[in-house]
C-alpha cells in the first residue's frame, strides 16, 4: 500500500466514535426480500473488534422499509408514501429484533433510536438526541438509528440514510462516519457506463467538480445514490469528521477498510471538537449573559466546565442549548457556550451545588451549566 492509502487505512481504527451507515442493499437479499443474516453477523464481528480496542460505534440502518414490504405482502417496490410508512412499522420490529438476536451472540446490548428531521434541527430536540446518544454509548449500548419512517411526511424528512447518519455524526462529534453500501467509492464518471474512470481515492474539498461526479444510480431498495453519499461526506467535513464510502458486499468490510481496501476517503481540514467551538465562538449570537465570580473564572481559564457555584448573576432570556456569553465579575467577556438550563432555571441555581439541583427543579439535569465541550475561550490566562 503506498504511505496515503496506509494513513487513511488507520483512520479507522484510529478513531474514537465512529459512525457507521448500512445501505439496504447490503441488509436486504434482493431475490427473497429476507434479511441477510449471515453478513450482519461479520459485521457486528468487526463493530465487537472495535469495541474492544476502546472505539465507540453508533450504527445507522437502513431495511425496514424493504423488510416490512414482502413481511404486510406488499410488492417489494418503492410504494405509495403511506404504503412505506406501514411497511416501515413492521419492518422496524424485524430490524431491531435482528440486531438484538445477533449482537447478544457476543454479548452486546443494542439501543432502537427512532429520529426526524426535527430532532436535528430543533435546538433543544438536538440537544436531547444528543444526550440520549451519550448516555446509551456510556451504558456500552450500540445505539442503531433510523428515520422514523412511520410518521415523516413527504415534506418533511431526510429522504436518505446518508444524510441521517451525516446528521447523526455531526450531533455525536464523531471522527469517522462509514457508509457502507454496494459501490466503493467515487469515480470521475460513471464507472459501468465509463470503463476507463478514475477512481478518486482521497477529497480534501468538495469542488463542483468532484460533486458533479456523482451519479444518480439507485438500488432496487435504496432510496440514496453517490451524490446523496457526497453530499453527506460534505457535511461531516464542516464538522470535522472524516468520511469514507466503501463497499460493504463482502463480510468483514470493517476490517477490509482498515486493512486499506479500495475506497474514498473525504478528510475535513480541521478535528470535531476544534469545528464544534468554531461554529459556537463565531456562528452563534449569544441570548443571555452569566456572570461569574473570580473563581469560576479562573477555573474556566485553566480548561474547566462551568459549575452553578460560580456563578453570581443570569442576564437575559434564553432557552437550553442556547447560546450565552461568560462574563468576569469586572464585565470582561471570558467566554461564549452552550447552555445546559434555561434562563429561569439557570436564575434558580446561581450559587448552588450540583447535589441540590433535584430538589430546585424538581428533576436532575447535568452538573455542570456550560460543559467544556460547549464553551470557547474568549480571552487568555
């Protein structure tokens, strides 16, 4: 392998989180409309790997549409939306049952996470998605993710599980998203139709050019082509996550990615982490102000979350999620971030210790109001 393909090959087992997509093509035998049972077993093999190197996966699915169709008796075409929608319900239930079935093998638990357009967009349904996510990988639960078919309208979805799974590792900070499905990568055409394309094994930037590139070929199943795929990797990049689009029709396909079979890799510029605080120092317009005394100050100088007990005032009417500026007792700007509690909350806990948030709200939330994954820096030591 040359050095690029051997840097790229260690993405993977590289990364931290890793989000990975399957195409319905790959779950769902296109003669019988069953489950491909045998495959899904060699790839929880590799997810089980990872786990056990310290990697965190999050799992986005595709086929309950495909398998919910021949299960009701209904063709196995794409139908009418509301057709799809009943198809969706059934299939959902074989779906999860199967990733349970299959994973408690190796004795892994899995989470069914149902999502809408909405639940990415919408602050504060962003918010508890997200929280949701943290919780059941800090649990050691596969969270397995799909568009909640049943009750998205036409108007009102993804439309694909490449911008689903794009979504979903922009929410987590993911390093890598996998799409996995039956081609292995971006050409400069068309590669049944064009036998001398080229295929492009790296992307540092989304240009017209590589974007023309995609084609709109369909699987009899799959809802998404390479441009949906491009399109996905185009918002990982903004969020600092590494995208590869590789094949997924032999077993193992994980490890055949680490061990630098050909695909495409799209490399964003900067980590998660560094593109999560740039969108929130100079994207967002801060709703409110919490003021802090010379402790908490120092503390966040040094790299801490924002704690309750260090805070000496709340200005402003802002929602959780929202974002706010930290200011110095003195009315020096110290930092903008990510709230964890409303105005009205955040008033009711100034001064207080995490151990009696339960008794003044009535629920226990997170200890800390801004978290230091949430808050940028304004100022230096």
């Amino acid at each position: 392998m040359s050095e690029a393909v051997t840097l790229n090959a260690r993405r993977l087992a590289d990364a931290s989180r890793v989000v990975v997509k399957i195409g319905s093509s790959l779950l769902v035998d296109a003669a019988s409309g069953h489950l491909n049972r045998d495959w899904l077993g060699s790839l929880a093999e590799g997810i089980v790997r990872m786990r056990a190197r310290g990697q965190q996966v999050i799992l986005v699915s595709s086929g309950a549409i495909a398998l919910g169709r021949p299960y009701l008796g209904m063709k196995r075409t794409q139908g009418l939306l509301e057709e799809n929608q009943a198809a969706a319900a059934a299939g959902q239930v074989i779906l999860a049952h199967a990733y349970q079935e299959i994973f408690a093998h190796f004795d892994v638990k899995i989470a069914q996470v149902l999502l809408t357009p909405d639940d990415t967009e919408s602050r504060r349904r962003y918010l508890n998605a997200r929280n949701t996510l943290e919780t059941l990988l800090s649990l050691e639960a596969i969270p397995v993710i799909n568009e909640n078919d049943t009750v998205a309208t036409q108007e009102i979805r993804y439309g694909d599980n490449d911008r689903l799974a794009a979504r979903v590792a922009e929410m987590v900070s993911a390093d890598v998203l996998v799409l996995l499905s039956d081609v292995n990568g971006l050409y400069s055409a068309d590669p049944g139709a064009s036998p001398d394309a080229d295929f492009i094994p790296e992307v540092t930037a989304i240009t017209n050019e590589i974007a023309a590139m995609a084609g709109e070929a369909r699987t009899p199943f799959g809802s998404g082509g390479m441009a949906t795929k491009v399109a996905a990797a185009r918002i990982c990049m903004s969020a600092g996550c590494a995208t590869v689009i590789a094949t997924g029709q032999e077993p193992q396909p994980l490890q055949r990615i680490e061990q630098g079979e050909i695909c495409t890799w799209f490399l964003p510029a900067s980590t998660p982490l560094a593109a999560r605080k740039q969108w929130i120092a100079g994207t967002l317009t801060p709703a409110g102000t919490l003021s802090v005394d010379p402790g908490a100050e120092k503390a966040l100088l040094l790299g801490k979350s924002l704690l309750s007990v260090g805070v000496v005032g709340v200005a402003g009417d802002f929602e959780r999620g929202d974002a706010v500026t930290i200011r110095s007792a003195s009315g020096r700007n110290l930092a903008h971030g990510l709230v964890a509690y409303d105005s009205d909350e955040a008033t009711a806990l100034v001064g207080r210790q995490s151990d009696e948030f339960e008794n003044i709200l009535g629920y226990r939330g997170r200890k800390e109001l801004v978290h230091r994954d949430n808050l940028v820096l304004l100022v230096e030591e």
